[in-house]
C-alpha cells in the first residue's frame, strides 16, 4: 500500500533530526524545472508563484543559491504546514519511521514523488503552476504518468491523502487493476456534511500517524481511527471513498 500525501509551501531546513537517506527519484527533472525557474525576472517568478513581494523575494533568492544535492533535509521533515504538524514525524518510534518509508509519498510539483527520507532543498512550486517547460504545457503535462507508475510499481494500492490539486496528477491514470481509495473528512453542522480545508489538513497528518504507529497494513483498519473526534461514516463511504466524519 502506497500513502499519498502533499506537500506544503513553508517549508524548514533540518540536517539533524534524521538523517537523508537517498536523493529523489525524479532528481534529474527537478533539475530541469530548476533551470527553468532560474531563468526568469522576478516579475514572472512571482507571478508563478503567485505570493507576495517578501516570499518572492525568499524563493527567488533560494532559485538563484540552489544546490540540489548538498545540506539537504528529509523531505518529511522540511515541510511544516498544518499536516505535517500533526503528523510530528520528528517524535516517531522507529517502527514508525521504517512504516512511513515504506509505504508513504509525498507528491511535488518540482520533484515529483518524494519519499520520507529522500533529500530536499526549500523551493516553491505547486503543481498547478502555469510553467510550460519543454514543450509541456504545465506541471500536469510535464510529469505526465510517471508518479503514477513510479507509485505502482509493484503496488496497485493507493490510500489517497493529498489534495484535489495533487491527487488529480496521478487519478487519470488509474486502470482497473488499482484500487484507489479517498479519505475524506468531514464537520457535521446543521445536519450538513461541510469539509474545510484546515480541519482536513489536521485530520490528514493525524491518519498517517495513526497509521505508522499502528502498522496499518489493510486500509479496512483505518475505520477504527477517532483522532480529533472523527468517526468513520459508513453510509457516506464505499469501496473508493472513506470518509470520516467530526461535530
């Protein structure tokens, strides 16, 4: 089973709380989006990234000194937004450590499909950024199937985490012999299901660390997972779709 998950735009350096243990398998493309962004105005840099004046100033500055391959941090460790948060990889047992490298990825605009441990450098690129790079019309168009396959090689099992934003870069490749299961979460207010993005991203660091510290190898087990007072809703779900339920 493969564990999907996005990243976050703030993004932390931190060459001691693990150690890296490989480069990312997608490496040389990153390279390539690296070129690609180095060679733009600020103006246009900015515009892609789509923030304000002090972030561009940061990203455009880290484009500019990047090296890809030296002081890196684990990739688990250097986003820090809410998911991450709640994940708190940084006080895993071993067992869990060994879980999440096993079984979960993080998906990146820039360097395509992370595991935990693979070694990254602070950047800014979502992967719904309007970058046409050799000939490729976006990200979407520049990565094509390959985090599809690189994900089922070998494992047809996908547990999906990630955004809307993210999932879709790997959803249109799916075939008949992969089971792609979404988890969704949930706030039940005046008899309404609504979800909101910053519960979910909670939620989501929550399931994954459910997850390891249980060695949770049968997606049917997550059902028993109550962090933050969710409850699995049976007659919202199906075979596709969990989804959980909080309020």
């Amino acid at each position: 089973m493969k564990i999907i998950i996005s990243p976050a735009k703030k993004m932390n350096v931190d060459t001691d709380t693990y150690r890296v243990e490989g480069l990312p398998v997608f490496l040389e493309d990153t390279k390539i989006l690296m070129k690609e962004i180095q060679k733009l105005g600020f103006s246009n840099a900015q515009s892609l990234w789509k923030c304000n004046d002090k972030l561009a100033e940061l990203n455009y500055f880290r484009f500019k000194e990047m090296d890809l391959e030296r002081n890196l941090t684990p990739a688990v460790l250097t986003y820090e937004g809410l998911q991450y948060q709640h994940m708190a990889p940084e006080v895993f047992s071993e067992g869990a450590l060994t879980y999440i490298q096993k079984n979960l990825r993080i998906l990146s605009g820039f360097y395509g499909v992370l595991k935990p441990f693979d070694g990254v450098t602070p950047y800014r690129l979502e992967m719904q950024a309007k970058l046409s790079v050799h000939g490729k019309k976006d990200l979407y168009d520049f990565w094509g199937d390959r985090l599809y396959r690189e994900l089922t090689d070998g494992d047809h099992l996908i547990l999906n985490l990630a955004s809307r934003e993210y999932a879709k870069a790997v959803e249109k490749y799916l075939t008949p012999e992969d089971r792609f299961i979404t988890v969704e979460f949930g706030e039940r207010k005046d008899g309404k299901v609504k979800q909101k993005a910053t519960l979910a991203k909670m939620a989501r660091g929550e399931m994954v660390r459910f997850m390891a510290e249980n060695n949770i190898q049968d997606p049917e087990e997550i059902k028993c997972f109550q962090e933050l007072g969710f409850v699995y809703e049976k007659s919202l779900s199906d075979e596709k779709k969990f989804v959980f339920i909080t309020g």
